[in-house]
C-alpha cells in the first residue's frame, strides 16, 4: 500500500472535526467507524473538544500504518464522501448554522483533494475483489455441475444392473429429467394427449422436442422409428423429436431415416459420453441438429465427433 502523505492525515484531523457539532453524535460516529479497531478506540476522552479527539486517532493511526493504514484511508474515503451534515443542520441559529456547515464542506473538499489516489485505488481493489468473488463463485457453480453429472453417470451405471427391465425403463425417464433440468432444458415426462401417450418432452435452443425414452435388450426397430416420427410430425412445425434408445436402432431404422427426418437418435454411448463430461449435452445435441438440418439423416454418434 502506498504511503499515506501527511497532508491527508491533517486533512482528516480537520474533517473529522468539522463534521459534527454535538460530542454525543460525533462519539457514535467514531465508535461505529472504527468499530473493527477497538484498539484505537480505547481511552479516547470524548468529552474534550471534537478537535483533540480528532487528532489522537489520527496520531493513533499513523502510529502503525502497516496495521492501520487501510483503516486510516477507508476512514478519509468515507468522510471525504459526505454530502450532508444531520447534526449541524440542527443548529437553530441560522448564521451559526451556515458558517459551520460551510466549514464542514470546505474540510471535506479539501480531504477529498488530498484522497481522490486513494479512491481510485479502493475502486480498483474493490473491482478486483469482485472479480475475484465472480470467479470463486463460477468454480464453484462448476464443480456443482461436474458433481451433479457424476451422480448421473453412477446412477446410469447402476441401471445397467437391473434385471428388472420394466422398471429400468422408468428410471431412465426420472434419470433423463433430471440431467435434462441440468441443462435447463425444461424436461416434462411422461404426459398424455387425447389418443397419445408421450414419453416427454424438452426445450432447446429455441426448439421444442419431444422425447422418447427406450432400455430394451434390442435396438429399436423401424416400427418404433415409424410410430416416434408419426407422433413428432403431428405436433407444431418447430417441434423436433429426440429418440433416446440405450440400444441403439437397428440399421435398416436408420437407413430409412436418413433424410427428411423429423428427429435425432441419441444412443447408451452417447448419453454415457455427456454423462462421463467428454461432451456437454447441449454440444451434442447442436451436432445431431445440425448433421440433421445439412444431410436428413436422424443420427450421428458422439463417438465421431470426440
């Protein structure tokens, strides 16, 4: 820290005292200024004149300026930054009251003068503080989100395990959900239309999709693939289909779907790319889209891209 000129010292000692008019309001500002350094609030004589008191802080402070000085300078920056003075404005006598409050503005200026280096330099420190906070806090928003995915991939692992078939079906809709909302995807499952059960549905990148979810021991065949892309062709003009079949689709699914087609195939090795963080969810989904847009086709494998 920069040392503190002896010019800003006085000028404290002055505003200091100009401020108040009353010892009662000018003790309570000085007892909550420096309520972080009691040390240099004990044995202050409050009921001499503000002018003595005034001057044992300062020579208080200057006393060890690598324990104080950034208290001495916060203590100008804040008094060189007043605009209005309660307690003077009080004095009944007008007179009175007009010469101490321009004395007040004058120390007050005058310190400003002296201190406007030492505000740049708070405004600078404060500004990298900030920065410094963004940062800590995106980490740790970061590591939140990689931890978040790694329950994910434990709990798709775990999946794997299932005998139960049925009900590996419908955790992997809740599993799906949740690593959805991950990448506020704003996912709802599992709804009913008139003559229509969907699996679920998201929205990305100013799309709306329709989701089917599928753990089968087999590849999804063309009947699958032909029922899913009905479903998606009867819904709005922007809605897009998301197959997400843990086996895959067989060849001849795909083959058939390889151009005009109205959704995206996302496979077991895909979802367990995303969820072991070799490619973020929503990458991947913009490189389907797109190889969707530019060749008709509804699939390429994250495997191509890594």
């Amino acid at each position: 820290m920069k040392r503190i000129s002896a010019e800003a010292y006085q000028g404290l000692r002055e505003a200091l005292a100009a401020i108040f008019w009353n010892k009662r309001p000018f003790e309570k500002y000085v007892r909550t200024a420096l309520r972080d350094v009691p040390q240099i609030l004990v044995g202050l004589a409050f009921d001499e004149p503000k002018r003595a008191v005034a001057d044992s802080i300062v020579d208080r402070l200057m006393s060890d300026e690598a324990a104080f000085g950034q208290i001495a300078i916060d203590l100008m920056l804040e008094v060189s930054n007043m605009t209005r003075f309660p307690n003077i404005e009080q004095i009944k006598d007008e007179i009175d009251r007009e010469d101490r409050l321009d004395a007040a503005k004058a120390a007050v200026a005058h310190l400003r003068g002296l201190t406007q280096q030492y505000e740049n330099a708070a405004a600078d420190r404060e500004r990298v503080m900030a920065e410094r906070d963004a940062q800590r806090a995106q980490d740790e928003a970061q590591q939140t989100f990689r931890d978040e995915l790694e329950q994910l991939r434990r709990r798709f692992e775990t999946l794997h395990g299932d005998t139960n078939h049925q009900r590996r079906g419908k955790d992997l809709e809740g599993l799906l959900t949740d690593l959805f909302a991950l990448f506020d995807m704003e996912p709802r499952f599992s709804y009913d239309l008139e003559r229509e059960q969907i699996d679920g549905s998201l929205s990305f990148d100013t799309d709306d999709y329709i989701v089917e979810a599928r753990w089968r021991a087999k590849p999804s065949d063309r009947a699958d693939a032909d029922v899913f892309a009905a479903k998606v062709r009867r819904k709005g003009r922007n809605a897009l289909g998301l197959f997400v079949s843990i086996a895959g689709m067989t060849k001849v699914a795909i083959d058939q779907y390889s151009e005009s087609t109205p959704f995206i195939l996302l496979d077991g090795a895909d979802l367990y790319s995303v969820l072991d963080q070799r490619i973020p969810l929503d990458d991947l989904l913009k490189i389907k889209k797109r190889h969707a847009n530019e060749t008709g086709g509804c699939f390429v494998p994250a495997a191509t891209v890594l």
